[in-house]
C-alpha cells in the first residue's frame, strides 16, 4: 500500500464519518453497522457550564468565518492545531475555516490501508497523497469541487455538548443542500447529509468527522458541491460497498459538471450562514 504521512496526535474525544464511493451495488450495506457511527468517548463537554457565548453579558460572542481557497492537506492541518492551541488558551475567539482541497486521501488513526483500493503507482502518478491524521474512522477522499469546512470552536463557552454540535453541523449542511436547491437530510445511525435517506436508494451527499482536544472541536464536514464522483472509487470506506455518493450538481442534473472553485466557495458562504444560526453566534466574514 502506499507510504503516509502521520499529522497530528490521538485525542479523547471522537465523532466521524465520511464519503462513500460511488458503485452500481445494492444498498444493503445500510443495514449494517453504519461506516463511522456517531461515537462519544466522552460524552459531555463540561455540562456544568451554563455560558451560552462565553460572556456573562448574554452577548454572544462571534464566530469568525474565512474562505482560503484551496489548501493542501497538511497545510490546513497545521493551521487548524495552531488555531486550536490559540482557541484553547483564550487568545483568539470562535473561527471556522472554509476552503477546498487538492485531491488527497486520508486516514483515520486506526483505519486499515486496506481500504485504499487504488495501487500505490496510480495515486502516485494522479499525484494523489495519503495522509494518517488523528481522527478515528476509516479512509476518505477530499478534492476539487468539495466543500470542506473546519468549524474551532471551544464547546463549553457555547454551552453546548458534542453530539447537539454535531447536529449543529448536520443542520447547516442541510440547510446549505436546500439553499443550492437541493433537498438533503440526517440519517439516523449515519452521521452527515443524506439525499433521499429513507428512500430505496439514500445518496451520501455531506460527511462529518469531528475531533474535540481540550474541549476545542476541530476537523469538521465535506460537502460534495462539484467534486468528480468517480474519485471515491479509490477508496472502499470501512469495507461496507453499497453507499452512493452523490453532489450538488448531480443532484441538479448536471453529473457531467467540472469541479469548480467557484461553486464551493459559493456554497462556503452559505453554510458559514447556516452554521452561525445553528449555534446561534452572530458571523463575522473575514477576508
């Protein structure tokens, strides 16, 4: 399997999910062990704390949004350790980082290469790179056309423990889907954003993965706005054959789209919106 590299270090607390690749299979998988199921190592984040915005005021503190563009991998990695050093001493308030990736594949920190099903000489020659990082779960894909948002936010100054964060999330990923034009929703058992989740075909459209370090969340969401489908059958997430993944565009009827920056930096601003709401702060955009 191909060489990786390692970001990052094991944390406590572990919330994840991810992309399906796209296949012509039967959706019988479903029925099983959802791929990455909803897990709270630890389920309270300080439930003691009775901060709605980390002020006594009743002033809600800001949530700080930036579009980056597209950013490799490691560089938006270490970015967001950085900004969670800083959010976990009090230096800088809430932020949430909206930006693309070139294609890459990353790893949770237990997950088996295995399920990287393209050889090391094809993902060399894409110049696709592997990455092990410190989230729990197993293989994903990012890339062109996919929206990725990394939300920092210290959850006790917000009163909020992790798994109404994580709906928090799920929401403003739906919210973005009907905002495009697209209806999506929860699955229950299957973290993320679902077109048609109950229907005889559910679409995997939005993955959540979440790290929580000293009660600052990090990692965060995917949202397939653009992204060329077929790239997710490099990867065969935890073994479970049978999810479809789907995007924007094809949900549109434009299957055929180019990943566009455009449409994900689009598609960034509506969620930064829905994601504020969600969690009630009121969002300032930086450039």
């Amino acid at each position: 399997m191909p060489a990786y590299r390692t970001a990052g270090r094991a944390i406590a607390h572990t919330v994840v999910a991810s992309p399906r690749r796209s296949t012509n299979g039967p959706s019988d998988g479903l029925r099983g062990p959802p791929c990455y199921r909803a897990r709270v190592e630890a389920a309270l984040i300080d439930p003691r704390s009775d901060a709605l915005a980390g002020d006594r005021s009743g002033e809600a503190a800001p949530l700080h949004a930036r579009w980056l563009g597209r950013v490799e991998y490691p560089d938006s990695h270490a970015l967001q350790r950085r900004l969670v050093d800083q959010r976990a001493a009090g230096e800088i308030s809430d932020q949430l980082l909206l930006l693309e990736h070139p294609a890459v594949l990353t790893l949770g920190r237990q997950s088996d290469p295995a399920h990287i099903l393209a050889s090391p000489a094809e993902l060399s020659a894409r110049g696709i790179a592997v990455e092990r990082i410190e989230r729990g779960g197993e293989v994903t894909y990012h890339g062109p056309g996919q929206l990725v948002a990394y939300p920092i936010v210290r959850l006790h100054e917000r009163g909020l423990l992790l798994r109404p964060f994580v709906r928090a999330l799920e929401a403003a990923l739906v919210a973005t889907c009907a905002a495009l034009g697209v209806e999506a929703a929860r699955r229950e058992g299957h973290p993320g954003c679902w077109c048609d989740p109950d229907g005889a075909t559910p679409r995997k459209i939005g993955a959540l993965g979440l790290r929580v370090e000293r009660g600052v969340s990090y990692h965060g969401i995917a949202l397939n706005v653009s992204v060329d489908l077929a790239d997710f059958d490099l990867i065969d997430p935890c073994g479970m054959p049978g999810v479809e993944s789907t995007s924007i565009a094809r949900e549109l009827g434009d299957g055929a789209a180019r990943p566009t920056t455009e449409s994900v930096e689009r598609a960034g601003r509506l969620f930064a919106t829905a994601f504020a709401s969600a969690i009630a702060a009121p969002l300032v955009v930086e450039a």
